[in-house]
C-alpha cells in the first residue's frame, strides 16, 4: 500500500477514533474509489453530482438514470484525478500570469471587468473554487495537448487530398457580408431610363459615403421609385444569389459594384466585410543580426560593452558576416553570417521587430537590449508577401489535426484508465 494511501486512511481511523468520545455520532467522509496514489472521497462525489444535475436543470436537458448518472459522474473524477497526478509527476504546471489571464478571459465574456467578476464571485464565496477548478481544467488541457498531440502525424498528401475535396475547398473557402439594394426594372421605356439613372446616382452618392446601403434599401421607395433589399447576412461565394458569385469575392471589404442588371432590376452591392479564407499577404523582413548575450562569465554589462565595440568595428569598414560568425550568440545565423533570411511578425519577439520596423534598409542598428541579449541588426530588404497557399495548407493541417484529436484523446484516456489501479468502494449512493 503506497503512503499516500496510508496517510488518508491513518486520518480517516483517526476521525472515526474521535468521533466515539463525542456525545453524538458524525458523519464519516468515506472514500469512493481508490485511484493510484489519490483517492475520490463521498464528499467530492457529492459535490460533482449536485453540479451536474444543476447544469442539466438549467439546460433544460433530461437526466439519465440515476445509476448511469452516478457512473458518468464516478468515470468523469476517476479520470479527473489520473490526469492531475500525471500532470503533477510531468511538472505541467498553470502558472499565475496565465490563470489570471483566463479568469479575465472569462470576465470579458460576461460584459464584467475583472474586478467586478472577482466581486460577484466573492460575493457567492465562489472566487477561491471556482479559480481552482479553473487550474484544474487548464492543467488538464494542457497535459492532453502534450499527450495526444505527439501521437498524430498529418501527411502531406492528407494534407493536398484534402485541399482537392470539396469539403475541404468549402471549409477554407472565405465568407462574404453583403448588402445589397434593388431597383426594379420597368416595362416603360422612359421609366426603366430614370430608374437606371437613379441606380447610377444612389452609387455615386454610396461611393462618396454621403448615404448608407442599409439605410436607403429599408426606406421602400427613392424618388418615387419603389426600392427593397438590405444586409445579406453572412455567405461563403457558394451560397451566394447566382448573379452575386462573380462580383462580390472581386471587392474589397467597403467597395461598392457597379450597378448592373437582371430581369428584376437594377442591383447595387456593397461588400461590407470578410472573414475566413486562406487569402493571405505577409509584411516580410530580409536581415542579418549578431546576438551578444550575458551568461555564467559575461555580465549584461559587459555583454553591452562588447556589443558597442563590434558595432564601432563594423562602422569602421569589418564586414559584418565576418564578425557574426567569430562573436553572434546566435547559434542558427552564426554559420550564415547572421543571416535570418526572411522573416514574418510573429517569428521573432515583438520589442526585436519594433526596432527593425523602424530602421532603414541598408542601416544597421546600434546595440539594442531585449530579452535574449543585445543585438546589431541590419536590415538588408523589404517585400510584401503572398502566403495564400502555405495558409492554406496551414489551415488544412488545422483542421486534419482536430478531426484525428478528438479520436486519440478517447484512445488515450481509455489507454491511461486500463493502465491505472482502480478499486472503486462500496456504492457511492
């Protein structure tokens, strides 16, 4: 019996001990299932049970029998309690800056500021469990990304089938929010004139943005001239109006088409905004840098002071590939001359990039600090990038990835369960 085991058990005797001087008896916590090294107590039982019949109630779901619920229930903590030990013995940890960060996640979504959701909580003395069951789940989702993620492999022909499928074109396929107006056609000669003129008119006021789209298709009638239409909603190309497909993935989030014609009328629309897709155009950075960082024998002051004196070199005619690869720290540009090639926002940290953006091509910087050490940069190009298809192949491998998790997360969980000590007591009715 492992001492873990041994000491619940040794607290438990010794509160049924105490409890035979009292005048009356007191409820004894029993323990429902044993766990490898942990145990689920009848109190926690109670406690999930009371939570899930009440989240039931309030989604107005219907409870399964009351034997299958307490399975459910017992299953759910038996796991629970085998992914916080191996979360615990792997050293994943959730730290304070990260569930602050969620717990003001959280508060944003329920129209609260942090500080007032700390006051509601408070105020129902929830604050303290309800950021340690948020731990727990954080600890727990973690702990899966590790586990299960290393057991799935997305091919690259996965990848390109998948691309070439239809679900696969319609899911990576952008979205479109449209407004549109119409103007009817009319049988009179001179009335279908004036109506064209007025289509022409209400664009030229549309593209000026002396009027609004929304506005004027809800007033009914322009003039004289009965109008209708109005917020398209959300559509992939698709599920567009046949006479739409070809105008309106050409837009630009705000333009207006010209007016153009169908047996119905005159049509006006405005691409209002985009959203999905894999269409894709990246702001990319061709540079060199040399990395001076401190370490067990270099102080961050003498690791600026070096960084000065090869930038003064460098100013003085030494070639700068030359000088990286005697002193960069940069073990990956070293051999390159410090070359990072080309380089996208998000590659490198932030206060790194902010110093690049600033600076000229063909300029090198002078020493700058960040967290990795001091750095010489020099900018050497400058280019707007179209990154459509690796986003593409980027969102496949996305979406391959989740379908294949959800899977080997049910592998994994039904492997670690098969793998542990369980004994599950006596009924936890």
């Amino acid at each position: 019996m492992n001492n873990s085991y041994m000491k619940i058990l040794l607290l438990l005797c010794g509160l049924a001990l105490g409890s035979g001087l009292m005048a009356e008896p007191q409820s004894i916590d029993k323990v429902v299932a044993v766990v490898d090294d942990d145990v689920i107590l009848q109190s926690e039982f109670d406690r999930r049970m009371a939570q899930v019949k009440q989240q039931l109630q309030e989604r107005n779901l219907p409870s399964p029998p009351a034997a299958a619920l307490r399975k459910q229930v017992l299953d759910q903590l038996i796991l629970e309690h085998l992914q916080m030990q191996m979360a615990d013995r792997g050293g994943v940890r959730i730290d304070d800056n990260t569930l602050n960060q969620a717990m003001a996640n959280i508060a944003q979504q329920n129209n609260m500021s942090f500080e007032q959701f700390r006051q509601v909580l408070d105020a129902n003395n929830l604050y303290r469990s309800t950021r340690e069951q948020l731990q727990k789940e954080l600890t727990i989702n973690q702990l899966q990304n590790r586990a299960v993620n290393r057991r799935i492999d997305i091919t690259r022909q996965e990848i390109e089938n998948y691309l070439r499928s239809e679900a696969g074109a319609a899911t990576i396929a952008p979205e479109y929010h449209v407004a549109h107006l119409l103007i009817p056609i009319s049988n009179d000669a001179a009335d279908a004139q004036r109506r064209q003129e007025l289509a022409r008119a209400i664009h030229k006021q549309l593209s000026e943005g002396k009027v609004d789209i929304l506005q004027i298709s809800s007033l009914g009638n322009v003039a004289g001239v009965p109008v209708s239409g109005g917020d398209l909603g959300w559509r992939k190309a698709e599920n567009l109006p046949t006479l739409f497909i070809d105008v309106v993935p050409r837009l630009e989030p705000g333009n207006i088409a010209e007016p153009f014609t169908s047996a119905n009328g005159f049509h006006i629309v405005q691409l209002l905004e985009t959203r999905g897709g894999a269409s894709l155009t990246l702001d990319q950075t061709h540079l060199r840098h040399i990395l001076i960082a401190p370490n067990e024998i270099r102080t961050n002051a003498q690791a600026e002071q070096l960084a000065n004196e090869l930038y003064e070199r460098i100013q003085g005619g030494e070639d700068f590939a030359d000088i990286a690869r005697k002193y960069s720290d940069d073990a990956k540009s070293m051999v390159a001359g410090g070359d990072l090639d080309w380089v996208s926002p998000g590659q490198v940290p932030q206060d790194f990039m902010a110093a690049v953006n600033n600076t000229e091509i063909g300029v090198i910087t002078k020493p700058f600090r960040v967290q990795t050490g001091w750095h010489i940069v020099e900018v050497l190009e400058r280019r707007k990038q179209d990154v459509t298809e690796e986003n593409k192949r980027y969102q496949a491998q996305q979406i391959l990835r989740q379908r294949k998790y959800d899977m080997e997360l049910e592998n994994w969980l039904t492997e670690i369960r098969d793998t542990a000590f369980i004994d599950i007591k006596e009924s936890s009715e």
